[in-house]
C-alpha cells in the first residue's frame, strides 16, 4: 500500500525489495552501464546506501572544490536526482535520519548554500519564489512512485 512504497521511498534505512536478476528494468542489463563492474551495481538501494555511496565524493571532490581560491573559488554546481540531492543535504545540514524522512526536494529549483570557510552552514535558501519552491515540494510529497 501507500504506507509502504513512501517507507521505501522516504526512510532512510529501508531499502525496497531486490530487482529479480532478469528484469529488464534492472540496471546491469542497460548498456550504459556495461563497463561498470557488476558487483558495484546494486540490486536495491535505500538513502543510508546513497550517503555512503556520496560521501567520499563529497569529501574528496566537491568539499575541495568549494575551499578552492581564485577565480572560481568555492562555487559548486551539483545537479542531481532527488535521493543523491537527499543524501547531500542530510551530511552539509547534518540532518538526522528521523528528519530526513521529511525533506522533500522539488525538481528543477537550484539551492543556494552560503557556507563558513569550515563548510558548516551560514544559510540556505531555493533559488526563486520561495512559496513555488515550497508548492513543489509538497507536490513532490505526493507523488506515489
């Protein structure tokens, strides 16, 4: 039922039921991913996945990126799907896993953090009408898949 798929969905430590091997829909049969080691490509993932999976990269890409001097220094464009953008947000705000239940990321509207030189959170805000962004959140809420 509904209860289920938005506990799949939304919590942070439940990941939904394993693709069986021969579905067409499973990502080891997409040719994009044929040079990718099969046992690297999970059969089911939750968001604690996601986080351990975005965290080296956090660390080791983009917090780098965002203490860099110069000419580009510190801007960071990330762009990704919701449960990655998710998985962000929950280690720069330090979201807790009962928390991050609630956050709701809408589509296509930028985040702006303004981040201490520790990296730690000055302020965040979407980008835009913050009532839109507010809107489509809720939207996002309500989707059932």
């Amino acid at each position: 039922g509904m209860e289920q798929l938005k506990l799949w969905r939304r919590s942070f430590d439940v990941p939904p039921p394993p693709m069986a091997s021969d579905d067409p829909r499973l990502v080891h049969n997409d040719p994009r991913y044929r040079d990718v080691p099969r046992e690297s490509l999970p059969l089911t993932e939750c968001l604690k996945d996601v986080v351990v999976r975005a965290t080296p990269y956090f660390n080791d890409v983009i917090a780098p990126d965002l203490r860099r001097e110069g000419a580009r220094g510190g801007v960071v464009i990330v762009v990704a799907h919701g449960n990655s953008l998710r998985a962000l947000r929950m280690m720069i705000e330090g979201i807790s896993p009962e928390e991050i239940t609630e956050l709701e990321i809408p589509t296509g509207i930028p985040f702006l953090y303004d981040l201490h030189d520790d990296l730690s959170v000055r302020s965040g805000q979407y980008l835009g009408d913050p009532d839109a962004a507010a809107s489509a959140a809720a939207a996002v809420g309500k989707q059932a898949g």
